[in-house]
C-alpha cells in the first residue's frame, strides 16, 4: 500500500529539522582580537575627500595644540540671528551682563564687533576672524539666541506667558580659527499679569528667559576662561 504524504507536512517538517540545527558558538560571532592585533594600525584619514577639506598634517596640528590666554586679552561678542537683529538694544544690554560676568583678571576689554565691519549676506568663521583682528581682539563669542511664547488666557485667572529660550554660544580663538569652548543653555520662564495685555506678557516673560540663558552662557564662559594658561 502506497501512502502518499502531503507536500506541506513535509515541508513543514524540512523546516522543523533545519531550525534544530546548532547556532555558532559566541566566540564566533565577536570581533577577533588577536586578528586586530595583526593589522596595521591607522593614524590617519586615508579617503582623498578628506584631505581636500584639510590634511592630515593640518589636523594633526590642530588636535594636539594648546589655546592660551594672554595677558591684557581682548575679547569681541557678535550676537547672530534674526532675534538680535530686530532688537539691537537688547543684545547691547546683554553684552553689558556678559562684560560684567567676565571676571577673569587677564581680560581687558569685551566689546561687540561693529555690524560695519561684517558683510551682512555672508558671514563666516574667516570674516569673523578678520573682524577681530581689525579690532585686536584674541577672542570671539558668538551666540545665537532662540526664543518661543507660548500664551495661556483665562477668564478665570490671571494671564500666563511662558517663554522658552535657547542660547548657544561658541568661542573662537582668533589665531587659530579653533573652537576651544562651546555652550547650550536652555530655560523656560512664566509670568503672570492680569492687568497687562498680550505684548507686555510676551515681552516681559522673552527678556527674562534670555537674560537667564546669558547669564548662564556668561558665567560658564567665564569659568573656561579661568581654566586657560
């Protein structure tokens, strides 16, 4: 007697018995070390797109070397972004409180770079270093500021306004082009005013989130400085 066995139950079983098979062992499947230990280490970009942007020697430099801080140093602010363009007269107050927190006894002078002196279409790091050498300034921070209002009316309470601010901040030494510090500082502010109409609310809760994230930005700055030789 024939028996005939349909072709899904063996199929079935074919899977069956090849799922059972044994799996490699762990020390397969992790990265030979003693074969790592063959090879010849690397200590530099190989891919020609990378050194058309700079060379090995440059960057090998670059990583190695030391930023220091000079007596009787100079430092330039240039706020960026369209926040501090529309409103000159806030970024002026905010670099009197950076001026103010910049403590370190090497520094003489922290002065914002004239708008005059930038070309307004196309600012860049190599602009901004010619700026500062113009001004004999050996350090630049540069800060953008990012600001959202959110509003919350109510009959039954007093209006909200809740500012999110971001500020970051970069410093460049001048010399070099390098970027030796950089910073983020975020803080949400509300304020609360039942007489006072949507713009007074917005206003007051915008300038004082920054302010914070300035002072942040300032005081950390500050601490960077006093930690260079």
């Amino acid at each position: 007697m024939t028996i005939t066995v349909p072709f899904t139950c063996a199929l079935l079983s074919v899977i069956l018995i090849s799922g059972c098979g044994e799996r490699p062992a762990a020390a397969q499947l992790e990265y030979d070390g003693a074969q790592a230990e063959s090879r010849a280490s690397v200590s530099e970009s190989l891919f020609s797109s990378d050194t058309a942007v700079i060379g090995n020697e440059a960057l090998e430099k670059i990583l190695d070397g030391v930023i220091t801080l000079k007596d009787k140093a100079k430092v330039a602010v240039l706020p960026m972004g369209r926040w501090n363009a529309d409103d000159a007269g806030t970024a002026g107050a905010n670099i009197d409180l950076l001026r103010d927190l910049l403590s370190d006894r090497r520094v003489v002078s922290v002065t914002r770079i004239p708008s005059i002196l930038l070309p307004q279409d196309k600012i860049s790091i190599p602009y901004i270093r010619e700026a500062c050498a113009r001004l004999q300034c050996d350090l630049v921070l540069i800060y953008t500021v990012q600001c959202r209002i959110t509003y919350d009316s109510n009959v039954f309470r007093k209006d909200r306004a809740t500012s999110h601010a971001t500020i970051e901040a970069v410093a460049i030494d001048v010399r070099t082009g390098i970027v030796p510090w950089t910073d983020i500082a975020d803080h949400d502010l509300v304020i609360e005013e039942g007489a006072a109409n949507d713009r007074q609310l917005w206003e007051q809760a915008r300038l004082a989130s920054v302010t914070k994230g300035i002072a942040q930005i300032g005081g950390d700055f500050n601490v960077f400085l006093t930690h260079l030789q």
